[in-house]
C-alpha cells in the first residue's frame, strides 16, 4: 500500500480537457490579449479619434452583445466599404456565445475614444433620446380628431424653403396647395407636432369603412425650413421654467391653452410622411434609420456622420438620472439637432414608456467607435 501510495503522488496530474472546438467561422472562448501597439490617433471632419485599450470600455464584459447583434445584423444589410468585410463573421457570430462575440471584436476591432477636434470644447457630450409615437388616428377628419398629417405635396419637393408651418395655416394658397394630401387625422395638434420632431410614428388608423389598419408613418420630406425649439420658445416667453421636457410642456400648454398657437408656429419646420404598412416581423423593429436599415430599440443610435459613420458599432457610456448606460450599439441615424463629436441620440422604441425615457433624456455622454484593425 505504502509503494501504490508512493506511484500516486510521483504521477503527474493528466492535461487538462482541451477546449471544444468552435463553431465553423467563430472563435473559440477564452481571453483574447489586447497587447497590440497603439496606432495613431484618427481625425474626421469633427471629431478626433484616440485609440485605447479595450479595459477603458466601461462595463464591455457586463453588457449583453447578442442584444446588440441584431442591431448589427441590421447594418449588415446595408454596410459601408469599411464593414462590409467583416459583415459574414458577424452574420456567424449571431450564432455564438456573448464570450465569443467579446473575443471576436477585441482580435478584429480597435477601439477609439471619441474627442472634439483640437480646439473645440472638451468634456463630456450630450446624449438625448428619440420615440416612435403611437396613435389612434382617423382616415377622415370628424370630431375628435382634427389635426391633418400631411403627405408631401408636389411643391414641397423642390429642395428649397417652402411655405412655415404659421403660412401653411393661414395663407389660402398655401392651404390650397396642401389640400388633398391629408394622410390622417390626429386627436391633438400636439401629437402632430411631436410626430414631425421624431420623424416617424405608428397609428391605428380608422379606415372610412369602420375598419382599423395598423401602419407607419415614415418620414417623406420637409418643407425645408430649420427646426426651432418650440420648448425654447416657451421658456423665453416666460411660460415655462426649469422642465422643459415633454411632460413638463405638456404640463404648462394645459394650464395656459391660449399659447398653443404660438408654441405651434414657433417651430417653422414641417415633416412630410409616407404610409407604410406593418407586418408582425416589420413592428418588432424601428422605422429605417438614414443608413437605410430598420432601427433596434436601445441598440440604434443617431450620430453626426461626419463624426461617426453610419454603420460602425459605438460602445456608449451614460451615467444620468434617466439611464444608467454602458452598452454596444449601432450609428445607424442621424437627425438636424446631432450635430457634434460626441453627440448621439439614443432610439428608445415606441409607445408611451418610451416616450417618457425620450422626453427626459438629456445627460452626459462618452462614445467609443470600434472600427477595423
């Protein structure tokens, strides 16, 4: 007994399992070293990008990548020159673990912090947030709904300002002209207006039949005048102090309805849209953003394209009253306000709680773009 005990302590432990072999096209898990030298730092036409290692990413191994992915997926339907090489591991990686989506972009990607150009104000940027409204709508006007949404007429189309929203109200040839491109009718003036700011919205439309048609309005064009903030507006007016959200505007129109008009007019920009029908695959994702591809609830962002292109993933750190954020997501849209380095718009999805988190966002912001090695 004594010399088998002997035998066993003198034996070498066995080898360890090696690890399973990976999926075709994935990689197998395990750490990956981010030991690579650091190239230069990258200038776009307003922003500087400083590369980093990846452990600067705040909170990257707690986030849920394959919630993103679909996100990128989406991107991948439409990719630039820059991604389109990297768009068939991506579509193989929608197959794999969070740990091997983790590993597969710190062996291929190189994260970048996102500046101000030299000589622009530094500091943190801003994030704020964007909806799809939902609404019950009505295919004619009757009682109860008599705010119009309006398809774009053809002298709308001429890419040069056309009539404010204050002339399309009341001059008789600018209603003329508009006359006949109602598209559907709204309960509240409200509603249409915040429809226009975010650019597209959902309603359950009442045919002139009795029937009910779920449908998107998507954006078709404006009438090529710059937006104002009518929330602005009414704090320069004195009407409105400190909450300048959407609830809080709500919130003062209602107690002084005969500045309704004027907070309307103030925003001389009008959108135009185009009536989509939603399938059940089509409602479970966004409109389709400027890159062309539908929009993923908290996975798309909007960006300046010439800070970021569209397409590339962003990790985004936010740390606010409203969100706590730190999460990979997609520079898929853009929009008239997201103008800056370090500048996005977070798509929140739509309905009602989603238009309360976009109402209220309006917090710091870090970006990260991680693009190809």
């Amino acid at each position: 007994m004594a010399a088998l005990l002997a035998a066993c302590a003198l034996r070498p432990p066995p080898a360890p399992a090696p690890l399973p072999p990976a999926e075709p096209g994935l990689p197998p898990a395990g750490p990956v070293a981010d030991t690579a030298p650091l190239g230069p730092p990258i200038e776009r036409a307003r922003s500087r990008w400083v590369p980093v290692r990846w452990a600067e990413l705040p909170g990257f191994e707690q986030d849920d990548t394959a919630a993103a992915w679909n996100a990128w997926l989406k991107s991948c339907e439409r990719p630039g020159p820059t991604f389109a090489r990297l768009c068939s591991e991506v579509r193989r990686l929608a197959l794999g673990s969070t740990q091997q989506q983790r590993d597969w972009m710190r062996a291929r990607l190189q994260p970048y912090r996102v500046e101000p150009l030299a000589g622009a104000p530094a500091g943190d940027g801003l994030l704020t947030s964007y909806f799809e409204p939902v609404y019950e709508a009505s295919r004619v006007a009757r009682p109860g709904f008599g705010a119009p949404v309006y398809r774009a007429p053809p002298g709308a189309s001429q890419r040069k300002p056309w009539y404010t929203r204050q002339e399309l109200d009341t001059l008789p040839e600018a209603r003329a002209q508009l006359a006949g491109h109602e598209l559907v009718w709204l309960a509240d003036p409200l509603d249409a207006l915040i429809l226009q700011i975010q650019g597209s919205g959902r309603v359950r439309v009442q045919e002139a039949d009795g029937s009910q048609r779920l449908l998107r309005l998507a954006f078709a064009g404006t009438n090529e005048h710059p937006y104002r903030s009518p929330g602005k507006w009414l704090i320069e007016q004195g009407l409105l102090r400190g909450d300048a959200t959407w609830p809080g505007i709500r919130a003062a129109l209602a107690a002084q309805p005969q500045h309704l008009q004027g907070f309307l007019w103030s925003n001389p920009r009008v959108v135009f849209f185009r009536e989509e029908p939603l399938s059940a695959l089509e409602a479970q994702f966004g409109p389709r953003g400027a890159q062309g591809v539908a929009l993923t609830p908290g996975r798309s962002i909007a960006v300046d394209p010439q800070s970021i292109p569209y397409g590339t993933p962003v990790w985004l750190s936010s740390q606010g009253p409203v969100a706590q954020l730190q999460r990979l997501v997609l520079a898929q849209d853009t929009g008239s306000a997201i103008v800056g380095a370090v500048r996005a718009d977070y798509f929140a999805g739509w309905g009602a709680e989603a238009g309360e988190l976009a109402g209220r966002m309006k917090q710091p912001l870090r970006l990260w773009v991680l693009w190809p090695r």
